[in-house]
C-alpha cells in the first residue's frame, strides 16, 4: 500500500517523502472528525495541496 502511495504521488508531480510527511501530519488533526470529507483535500491530485510538496 506504501509503494502505492508513493507511486500515485509521483504520477501526480508530487515528492513522495514530503507527501508522506504532510499527510502524517495533517491526518492526526482530523481524528475526532465524524466528517472524513477532508480526506478529498489529501489526495495527491488534490488542488489544495501545499505547493511546497509539489515537484518543480
């Protein structure tokens, strides 16, 4: 499932170990949250994505 991740990360320009990093940190804020349409603003080819973990 990693290297799935990683691999989606990189179709989608993304460096994969600052992906990682930024869902590792934004997932824990959203624990208690019944809503998981957060989630949509996480996936790799989400436009709400920091730009610092876009490929230049």
């Amino acid at each position: 499932m990693i290297y799935s991740i990683a691999e989606t990360a990189k179709a989608n320009n993304l460096k994969p170990y600052d992906y990682f990093v930024y869902l590792l940190e934004e997932i824990p804020k959203h624990m208690d949250d019944t809503d998981r349409s957060f989630l949509n603003d996480l996936l790799p080819w989400s436009p709400n994505l920091p730009d610092g973990i876009r490929k230049n």
